[in-house]
C-alpha cells in the first residue's frame, strides 16, 4: 500500500546520482509535528503570498511611481515589477541547495530578514535606480520563502496528498490578488506610493516572528545534502535530466508568462483601454476571485481524478480560450464583459494548473526537494518574467499582446505537456504516477 512518503519505484535509477535518502519512516506524520495542519497550511500560504502581495500591491501604484520618478514610457513603469521577478528568480538556484545542507528554517528566517531590509530600502527610495536596486533585493529576499515553503510540503507530503495540500495552499495564497490592489488602492487614498512598502515591511516581519515561533525543522539531519558543488550541479543536473520534472518544469514556466503578461499590462488594459480608473483593483480582484474558487475545486477533485486529468484539461481550455481572445482583439472587440468572462477562465485553467504542474515536477526529486524546487522556481519564475515582459513591451493600447501571450504560451505549454508524458495526455507516461 502506498502511503504518503512512498517513492515511485521507477526512479530508482536516477536517483542513485545523488546521495540516497535516509530512511523515511513516519516523515508525513512527523515533519511539522507540534503545528496543526491548518496553521501549517495557513503559514505555508503565507510564506508564499508574500510574493504575490509584493507584485499586485504595486499595481494601482504604478502611475504615481512613473510621475515622481520621471519614468517618460508608460511601459517601463513595468520595471518597477520585473527588477522584482528577477530578483525572486534567479536567487532560487542558491536558495534550494543551501536549504538543502543547513535546513529549511535557517533560510527561511534569513531570506524574510533580507526581505524586511529591502522593503526598508524600498520605502526610503527616491531615485528609479534605487527603486530598482531595492526591489531586485526584496526578491532576493523572497525567493527563499519560495523554495523553503514548497520544499517543506515536500518534505512532509508526496503524490496526490501533495497536490491536495498545494491546492489548500493555492487557495489561500490567490486569496492575496483578490485584495492586494484594494490594498494598493486604499494606501493611495490616505498616503503616497512609499507607504505601500511600509504594508510589505510588516508582512515580511510578521512572516519571520511567526516562522521563528511556530515552524519546525522539516529536515533531519541525516537527510540533508553535504553542500559541495558536485553535488549541487549534479542535483540541478538530476532535475533537468528527468523527463516529467523538466518537462512540467518548462510548462509551468510558459504558464506564468501568460500570467506574468497579464499582471504587467494588467494597469495599462484596465485603465487605458477600458477606464476604469480608481475600480481597477475591484475588477481585478473579481477575476482573482477565479482563480481561487479553481483552486479550491482542485483541492477537493485532486485525490478522486488525478493531477493529470485535471491539470491536462485545464491547459486545453487555456489554450483554447486564449485562441479564441486573440481573434477577438484582432477584430477590434472590445466589449468590457466577455474580456473580464475570458480573463476568469484563463485564471481559473491557471488554479487547475499551478499546484499540479509543480507538485508533477517535484514529486521525482523528494529526495533533493530543496534543490529541485529552487531550479523549478528558477525556471519557471525567471523564465516566465521574461515571456511577460516581451509580451508587456508590446503592449500598443489594443488587447491583441495579451491574447497573444495567452494563445502562443498555452501552445508551447501543451507541447511541454507531451514531451514530459511521452506524447500522452491525461495520463502518465509511466502508467505507475498519479
């Protein structure tokens, strides 16, 4: 009978690159012993809101920030948000390994500490370059929040129980977008754009003070990887050699370009094309909203269906709905209601496909969990920054960038799919995976 630490027997073989594991008795039961599930959960999606609040906060604020800091192109306020993805993305390659030999507290702690000083940086800026320098810094910061919130839920939870716990997560976690421009907005109203960073400082600190209190360790000692080069490469090595995680891996980072696209043109689209103005955090959050019912639906289907099935279906409907946007914007369509019902299913595929494409990608590599997930997030979050970025610059005043994000990165994520599955859908190359 398969239990919650079982390794799928067939990577066996790779796996044997590394340092095998140690035994793995009772881990699930064990690793966040002295925590409930739910606040285990609850901190968990905290750890990983944190990134979330430090982009979609941003947003109504984007205006205010070009004018006091002379940025003349409406489109390089997008800077302000990737210098932050950056940041968040490259840092994860080092974060994982180094959780990996000294355990996931120690970074945990001292990546919310980082956090904490950019934020100061960032509340103190009065230059774009410093703007820049400290929000590049601040993802540094969370980038470790990252990789030890998710290799934690590996360390405790493997196959389809995983997925149900990222899913928890996801759902709590897409709570943030829901509000993190109402946030934004209700700042602007009593205060100026600095102020915001201040919210952003007292999330990191509250982060930190209960993760100091509350977490245990989740990785024994006897667990953890020696921190010695060959073993770090030959561990980034293992995740891109393994078929199912690299390919997961490039999907998911397809997925977030799309994602990414929508949230960098997400201030010019809804107030330049559309006019919105101070109710663009309202229609934002009702598209969030989306995505977390999704989320919450995934949770409950996950164990019963598969991630496969689920996530599988979920990219053909991101697909295809992105498809269909795109012809749409290149007739001119503009109608403000059937683009928000369109923006609501791509997010919702996007609840269907988030937890499940990376609980996929980890669910080979538990034995390297740390460093697997920095190289995933790596990719995934720096790789996915750059899709939305090229798409954001071409942003023109019409919808048809963003379609084309949509349409062209649901494709190269459906190729990803076959290449990770050996060509099928729905199911698992193997026969053996969840």
């Amino acid at each position: 009978m398969r239990t919650n630490t079982d390794i799928n027997p067939d990577r066996t073989d790779v796996m044997s690159q590394v340092e095998p594991p140690a035994p793995k008795a009772s881990i699930a039961a064990s690793a966040h012993k002295g925590m409930p599930f739910a606040e285990f959960v609850i901190l968990i999606a905290g750890l990983m809101a944190l990134n979330a609040l430090a982009m979609d906060i941003m947003l109504p604020a984007l205006p205010d920030i070009g004018a006091a800091l002379n940025i003349v192109h409406e489109n390089d306020r997008q800077e302000v948000l990737v210098a932050y993805l950056l940041g968040f993305g490259g840092a994860q390659l080092l974060f994982g390994p180094i959780s990996d030999s000294l355990g996931r507290r120690t970074v945990l702690l001292g990546g919310l500490f980082i956090y904490a000083l950019a934020s100061i940086g960032c509340l103190f800026s009065d230059t774009l370059n410093q703007l820049l320098l400290a929000r590049f810094i601040q993802g540094v910061g969370c980038a470790a929040t990252r990789v030890v919130a998710v290799s934690i839920v590996r360390d405790c939870y493997s196959g389809r129980k995983m997925g149900k716990v990222m899913s928890l997560v996801m759902m709590i976690f897409m709570a943030v977008p829901i509000v993190a421009p109402a946030i934004g907005q209700g700042i602007l109203l009593i205060a100026d754009w600095h102020w915001i960073f201040a919210t952003l400082l007292a999330a990191g600190l509250t982060l930190f003070f209960w993760s100091l209190v509350r977490l245990p360790e989740t990785l024994p000692r006897a667990r953890r990887q020696r921190f010695q080069y060959p073993v770090i490469l030959r561990g980034y090595w293992l995740t891109c050699a393994t078929r199912a995680s690299l390919g997961y891996m490039l999907a998911l980072t397809f997925i977030f370009g799309g994602l990414f696209a929508f949230i960098t043109m997400s201030q010019q689209v809804f107030v330049d094309i559309f006019g919105l103005g101070p109710w663009f955090p309202l229609v934002f959050a009702s598209i969030a909203i989306a995505m977390s019912v999704a989320s919450y639906w995934n949770s409950r289907l996950v164990e019963a269906i598969g991630m496969r099935r689920l996530s599988h279906g979920a990219t053909l409907l991101f697909f295809g709905t992105g498809t269909l946007f795109v012809l749409l914007a290149s007739l001119g369509f503009r109608d403000f209601w059937l683009f928000t019902g369109l923006m609501a299913v791509l997010m919702a595929c996007f609840g269907f496909i988030g937890a499940n494409f990376n609980a996929m990608a980890m669910e080979p590599l538990g034995h390297i969990a740390g460093t697997a997930s920095s190289v995933i997030g790596f990719v995934s979050t720096l790789g996915g920054a750059i899709l939305g970025y090229i798409m954001g610059q071409q942003f023109d005043g019409t919808l048809v960038p963003l379609g084309m994000a949509f349409a062209a990165y649901g494709f190269a994520a459906l190729l990803c799919i076959l290449f990770a599955e050996k060509g099928r859908l729905f199911e698992a190359a193997d026969r053996t995976a969840v």
